[in-house]
C-alpha cells in the first residue's frame, strides 16, 4: 500500500473512532435529558396523586368516584407546561384528562397491570401519533386497595429532534469533513510525493546505469529538498571516488607498464650472446624494474588497507623514543648527509602503530635528502605543544613551487615525473604519509620556499591517559625494519 493510501486509511480510522465518540456523547446525552423528563414527571405524578388522595372521602358528585375528582385548576396547571395528566379508576375507566391532551387519551393502564411493589410508579415510553411520549403510571393508595391511576406523560419531541440534529450534524458534518480531508491529503500528498518519486527514479536509473553524472532533481525547501542536496552530494562524492578509481587505475596501470616493457626487453636481450658484464648489466637492471614494481604494489596495498581503516594498531607509542631509531636508521642508509634532531624534554605519548609512525618519519626524510642537494643539512624536530605533537622535517633544497604544493600528496603526483622516476618514487610516499597521520586523527601539511627549502609539519594528539611509568610498563612495537617504506628495496 502506498504511502499516500496509507495516509488516507488513517484518515477514515480516525474518523471512525471520532464517530464513535460523537455516538457515545449523544447517547449519554439523551440519557440525561431523559432523566431530567423523568424527574419531572415523577414530581408531578406525586402532585396529582397527593391531590387525588386528599379528595378521598369527599361526597361524590356527577358520577366521577369522590376520591378522584379532581379540581380541573389544578389539572390545568399540572398539565400546563406541557405535561399530560390523565386520572383513571383503578380497573381503566378514564375520569380526568389534562386539557393539553385535546379530549385524547394516554394509554391506559390498570392497577393490576402495575406491579404491587412499585410505588414510585412505572416508566414506559410509548408513540401516541407521531410523538414518542415518556409516561409515569403511578398507583394511588395501597395494591390490595387501590384508589386510582394517575398517568403523566411529556411528549418526547423536542429530546428527539435535537438528537436528531445531533446525529445528523455529526453524519453529514463529519462526512463532508472527512470527505474533504481524504480529498485534501490525496492532492496534498500526491503533490508533497512528487519530487519524491522523482528523486527515486533518478536514484534507480544511477543505480541502474551506473551513470553518476545525472543530477539528482533539486525541490524548493523543506525536507525533500535537503534530501535531494544530501543524494546530490553523495551522487557528487561517487563521482569522485569513480573518477579517482578509474584514475587510480590508469595511473597503476601506467607505473607498472614501464618496469615491465624493461624486464621484457631486457629478458629478449639475454637470449641474445653478450658479453658477460652487458649481461650482468642487465640483470642489475631487471632487478631493480621488479624491485620498483615490487615497492609499488605494497604501496598500493598499503593504501588500500589503510582506505578501508585497517593496517593501523592502537598502542601507546613513544614518540621522542621512535624519532631517535628512524632517524639512526637513515643516517646509516645515507652516511654522507647530516641530519640534525631536536626532541622534547617530555615524553611525547600518543596511541597509535608505531611501524606505521616510523614509516611517515621515514618517507618524509628520505624525500628531504632526495630532493636536496648532498651538501645540506636536514633538520628533524619533535615539539609537544598542548595537546598535539609537532614532528617536522626541513631540508634546503629546491622547494616546491606553489602550483605544485596543494597536489604532492595526491597518489600517484610527481612534482618532476621524469626526475622523480629517476630516483624511483611513484608519488605514493606522501600519500602513504597522508593516509596514514589521518588514521592517527592528525594533520600533514608543507611550506615551501622555492629554491630554499621545504618544511613538511605532521601534528598529531598526544594520549594524556597514559603516564610514562605505564609506557614503560607495556611492550612498544619495536621495529624490525629500520626503515619501513623505502630503505628495505632500494
Ligand atoms: P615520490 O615517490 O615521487 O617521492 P612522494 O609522494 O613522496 O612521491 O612525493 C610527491 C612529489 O612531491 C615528489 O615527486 C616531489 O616532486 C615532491 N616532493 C616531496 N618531498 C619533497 C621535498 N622535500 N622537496 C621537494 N619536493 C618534494
């Protein structure tokens, strides 16, 4: 059932339980004015019959019994606001109407007919013409021993009509009300759905089709059109993430295409008869092709467990003692550079992967000594400040230009494609770097100065819960691997 329909069914449930309710009011309504009707026949009935009783024992004249002869005043005014009076004999015989009763009679009833306990008389409610009439019949005296019947009736016409404008405001008023509000939510619904159903069709043929492309139809305010901003930014997001595979792809695809036309070419020429040392020359080459190709993969396998947030541990880690290790580790790997490093006076503590920490440290001074001349120092710095540390790596270099600057830690981005191929980066180092300070709920940022030097700054949180002596308790990763990301292949 559709949401429109099930908007309308509600409509008709509670329409129904409304009715219900109206029924309810108007039963308990003619209740009450019939209790009223009843008790003012009841008060009158007592009226004629204490009238009927003191008459008893006068002289009877013109034939009417002397008990029950009745003064016609006072008939009059009992029956003068509308309520009938009729005095009977006790066997049925009628001796005294009330004038409003036209010469007419209510229906009779004898004392015998009367029950012998019911001394406040019986209710009946009976239809003399077109009037329903509500009637007291009252004995006069005791049941062995009756003197008379005194009946008094109130014609129930004006009860009924204003019950029956009632039920018929409620049938008709509620009706049309109802009719109107099923009308009303149709239309309104239908109108509110529309965008709705547009959006979903839209949805379904991107889904369908795969096209990220189509524009998800925009709605003027409300809810709808927040949703339709929300599917456009996702629709924008998968556009990207389409286009960033596609492009990831092509580039990998690109990368690993040049090693491989070498180790081929070179594979061709060993068939040939060469010299022992062109040989040799060419395996030298082959191997570090498939060494290259070999560094890539794990880069590319890196980042995508680091995408889909796994790769990274949670342990406290020490970074003041990690910086020192990375650092030894590089200047044996280049033992021609100077590299400089200022550590703080406090234990810089945060919660992490160290091999991955060391692994940042590690790509960002091997890019310093890359793409700096062999002459010039490279600074290391480690600064706790609040509730971050500062690790930062300067080198005097030839910098990067600024157009440059915003994309070096794209994948795949090489400032110098031809230069950087040369000294065997893919532009996956600084994206690793990325990847990586992200997982650790920090930042990764550059300044450089062309021609002076690049400064490259990585903040992360420090993990105050964690006092030294706990540290020093618990084990540290320590790594086997002195440098995670490059040192291990080149
Ligand atoms: P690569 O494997 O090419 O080094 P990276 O992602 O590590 O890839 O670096 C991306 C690009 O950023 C490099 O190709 C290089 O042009 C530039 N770059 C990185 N570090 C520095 C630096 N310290 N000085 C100058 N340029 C740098």
């Amino acid at each position: 059932m559709s949401l429109r329909q099930r908007l309308v069914m509600l409509q008709v449930v509670l329409a129904g339980a409304l009715a219900l309710v109206g029924l309810l009011v108007i039963e308990s309504m003619q209740r009450a004015l019939m209790s009223d009707a009843d008790d003012i026949l009841a008060v009158r009935a007592a009226s004629v019959a204490a009238e009927v009783q003191a008459m008893q024992g006068r002289p009877s004249r013109s034939g009417i019994p002397a008990g029950l002869r009745l003064d016609p005043r006072f008939a009059e005014e009992v029956g003068g606001s509308g309520v009938y009076v009729q005095v009977s004999t006790p066997d049925g015989n009628v001796v005294r109407t009330s004038r409003n009763l036209s010469g007419g009679q209510l229906p009779v009833v004898t004392a015998e007919h009367l029950p012998a306990k019911s001394d406040d008389g019986v209710f009946s409610t009976v239809t003399v013409g077109a009037d329903r009439i509500r009637l007291l019949s009252l004995r006069v005296g005791p049941s062995t021993d009756p003197m008379a019947v005194v009946q008094v009736g109130v014609s129930l016409h004006q009860i009924d009509t204003a019950i029956r404008g009632l039920v018929r405001l409620i049938v008709l008023g509620g009706g049309a009300g109802l009719l109107g509000a099923m009308l009303a939510t149709w239309l309104l619904v239908g109108r509110f759905l529309a965008p709705l159903e547009r959006i979903a069709r839209t949805a379904e043929y991107i889904a369908e089709s795969g096209d990220a492309n189509t524009p998800v139809p925009s709605a003027s305010g409300g809810e709808v059109a927040a949703l339709s901003r929300s599917l456009n930014r996702m629709v924008d997001r998968l556009r990207g993430l389409i286009r960033s595979q596609q492009q990831l792809l092509a580039d990998t695809s690109h990368e690993l295409r040049n090693p491989l036309t070498v180790i081929r070419t070179n594979l061709s020429m060993l068939r040939r008869d060469l010299p022992e040392t062109v040989r040799s020359e060419i395996v030298d080459e082959s191997e570090a092709e498939a060494g290259r190709m070999s560094r890539l993969v794990s880069d590319l396998l890196l980042l995508a467990q680091l995408d889909t947030g796994q790769g990274i541990e949670q342990a406290p880690v020490r970074l003041d003692q990690v910086v020192p290790s990375v650092v030894g580790a590089v200047r044996n790997a280049y033992p021609d550079r100077i590299i400089t490093v200022r550590l703080p006076v406090v234990p810089a503590i945060l919660l992490g992967d160290s091999d991955r920490l060391r692994q940042v440290l590690s790509n960002l001074l091997e890019n310093a000594i890359r793409y700096s001349p062999a002459e010039t120092d490279v600074d290391v710095s480690l600064d706790v400040a609040g509730d971050h540390v500062e690790l930062a790596v300067q080198d005097r270099g030839s910098g990067i230009a600024p157009d440059h600057l915003p994309h070096i830690f794209d994948r795949f981005y090489r400032v110098d494609k031809a230069r950087s191929r040369s000294t065997g980066g893919a532009g996956l180092g600084l994206a690793i770097v990325r990847e990586i300070v992200e997982a650790h709920g920090g930042t990764v940022s550059a300044s450089s100065e062309p021609g002076r030097g690049t400064r490259f700054s990585v903040l992360l949180p420090v993990e105050r819960s964690w006092s030294t002596g706990q540290l020093e308790r618990a084990p540290v990763a320590a790594s086997a691997d002195p440098l995670p990301h490059r040192s291990a292949a080149t």
